[in-house]
C-alpha cells in the first residue's frame, strides 16, 4: 500500500475510532445507568435503572454527594428494603445509605464518605450476628478509592472523578446503557437511597419465598458466624468504634438497632446458648466504652424476640399466593416493620416491639428473649404432637 494510502486509512480509522469511542460515552452519559452523573436531577429522563442493584456501592458514593442529608440510614438490605428515607420521624433530608451484604467497615467508610459532603445530625445503624464476621470483607463492588476521604480521614484527590473512564468508556457500561433504555417499562429506581419494591416482587410467589429460606437455612449451617480471628481480634468491632468515636466528636446523634430476626432465624442464631449472649454483650460494651464526650449518647434498641410479628408463618407448599404482612421471606421484613421501628425509636410509639437496652439491662433483656425462646420452642413442640 502506497504511503499516501496507508497514512489516509489510518487517519479514517482513528478517526472512526474516535467517533466510536465518543459515541459510547456520549450514549453512556446521557443513559447514566449507575445514576452516578446526572440521577435525580431535573431533566433526567430516565426513570428506570435496572442495572444501579448490581452496583449499588458505586451509585451511592456518588449520589450521596448532592443529598445534603440530615439524616442517614445505614446497614444491610435489611435496612436497604425496609426503612423509607421520607418516614415523618426522620430529620429531613434523609438519606438510606444501607448496601446490601454489608459489614460494619462499610458502613463506617460510607458514612465518612457522606459526611465528608455534609455532616448529618442523625445516623442509624442497623445491626444483625452476621455483619460483625470476623472473616468478613468488603463486597467486590466496594472501592476505596471512589470515597472522598481515606481510613484516617484524610481527603483523597483525584484527577479525574473516580469511575468517571470505566462508566463512560467500557464495554460493560454501554451494555448497560442499551440495557437500561430498553427496559425503560420496568421501573426500578433507588428513591433517595431506598430499594425499589418492583425487585422484591418475586416474593408475592410461595415458591420463591420457600426457595429462598432453604437457601438461608442452608448458609447458616455452612457459614456460622465467627466472632474473632485466630489472633483474637475482630475488626468490624474497630469499625464500630470508629463510628461512635466520629459521631460522639461531631455531635451527630447516633441510634444503633438490632434487627427484628423472623423467629426462625433467631432461633439458630440462640442455638448454642452462648454466641448471641456475648455479641451483644460485646455490642454494647463497644458502644459505651467510645460513646466519652458524645453530647447526645448513643442510644441501642433491640427488636429481637418471639412475638406475632417475627413468628410470623410462611406460606405453604402448594400455595399460590404469599400473604405474610410482615416480612419478604425469613431474611427480610416489610417496610410496615421499618415504619414501627423508626415510630418506636424516634416518636416514642408503641407498636410491642422494641425496647432500648443498656449494660444494666442487658441481663433482663436477654432472660425475656431466652423464655420468649422456651415459649415459642414449646409451642411448636405442642404443635407438632397435636398433628401426629
């Protein structure tokens, strides 16, 4: 090929490369289906991103940058699919920064992250056995690197945002882009953080709600909770610290809860008699051992025990409907839950779940939940012989 010819296809071909490249970009910009450029704003007109539920971590480090909130909920799908950001007890603007499977030191990082934008006044903390894993890491969407400050708070800088090349230019991401425009008949959207009902919808099946609590059966024989490494240490225990250390220095009320288990779950969790006894034990001792010079001390309210909403039965086999009112499946409860935890912590109701609990009344607490345990043990005892 003559020069004159090698050097003009060349220059056609970048040239078309170029217009490919700037084409992806320009389609993934405008589509945005991590909602991490221009998601809520006026004029976006997209109203459906399927995709943000696979990249939660990335969409919100950067949707929380521009939500000013006052107060921000943080935990795991527990508190992602239950606790509505708009509920009346919550200091508006609020935020739900849960991620699901997360542990404690995403929940410390993020909530540093956020507050590096606007400190809020109100953060709660929802708690379960299984974020406090010893062994446990970071989910694979997590990066460091996207959050505005390090582990020692310091500011992190970059020369271009973070995820800014890989959500513009990769292959992935215009897949997603095509993904989210033709999907734009089913609406999933993140409403301030919170998780779009529309994913929890295969729930309304019996089969799939019993197809799911024999998965969790199944994980909670084979991935028992570990509470220290082989060097005696648990890090998710740091990260907590961490977190009341920074709310008690920045005068941001702190109320921390412990999930309202479906009995089922509980009850493998109280199985050997010692495990949850000295977590929360643990719990509280952490909490009141960082909480020195908080203005507002850090508040702890257990949900935990048998009564009729957590014993709540599932479907049966051959049912074609699940009519449970209070929870999803035996891992996550309804937002009708949500709503009378944050009404019994924030606006003193009482919907006969929930008590605050100190070290003082640690021991009272857990000898209700040990004979709630014995009651509702007997009772399914009685059951089953009554059935013979």
């Amino acid at each position: 090929m003559p020069p004159a010819t090698s050097a003009k296809y060349l220059r056609w071909l970048a040239a078309l490369c170029g217009l490919l490249v700037g084409g992806a970009g320009a389609l993934n910009y405008a589509t945005d289906p991590y909602g991490i450029h221009h998601y809520g704003k006026a004029g976006d007109w997209v109203k459906s991103r399927p995709r943000i539920c696979n990249v939660e971590r990335l969409h919100k480090a950067h949707a929380v940058r521009t939500t000013q909130a006052e107060t921000l909920l943080l935990g795991n799908s527990r508190v992602l699919t239950a606790f509505a950001p708009t509920h009346p007890a919550l200091w508006q603007p609020a935020y739900n920064l849960a991620l699901s499977a997360a542990n404690i030191y995403e929940c410390r990082r993020y909530l540093e992250h956020a507050a590096a934008f606007h400190p809020p006044k109100l953060v709660l903390l929802g708690l379960d056995l299984w974020m406090f894993d010893a062994d446990s890491l970071p989910e694979a969407d997590f990066s460091e690197e996207r959050l505005a400050v390090d582990a020692d708070l310091r500011p992190q800088t970059h020369r271009l945002p973070p995820d800014f090349a890989a959500a513009l230019f990769s292959t992935s991401a215009v897949r997603d882009s095509l993904l989210t425009v033709l999907g734009r008949g089913k609406k999933v959207s993140y409403p301030q953080g919170l998780r779009d009902e529309s994913l929890l919808r295969p729930y309304l099946k019996p089969a799939h709600v019993l197809a799911e609590n024999a998965r969790w059966r199944r994980d909670m024989r084979t991935k028992p909770y570990d509470p220290r490494r082989p060097d005696g240490t648990n890090p998710q225990f740091d990260a907590l610290a961490a977190m009341i250390r920074f709310c008690a220095q920045r005068d941001i009320r702190l109320v921390l809860f412990i999930h309202p288990l479906h009995a089922e779950i509980l009850d493998t969790a109280l199985a050997d008699g010692h495990t949850y006894r000295e977590w929360m034990t643990s719990v509280l001792a952490c909490v009141e051992a960082n909480a020195q010079g908080a203005t507002t001390p850090p508040e702890v309210w257990d949900f935990c025990g048998f009564n009729p909403i957590t014993t709540e039965p599932f479907p049966q086999p051959g049912e074609t409907v699940n009519r449970m009112r209070y929870y999803w499946e035996i891992s996550h409860f309804r937002r009708e839950v949500g709503d009378m935890m944050l009404g019994t912590m924030l606006a003193a109701e009482s919907h006969g779940l929930g008590r605050r609990v100190t070290s003082a009344t640690l021991a009272d607490d857990l000898a209700r939940l040990e004979k709630e345990h014995r009651e509702w043990r007997g009772h399914l005892e009685t059951a089953k012989t009554t059935t013979r």
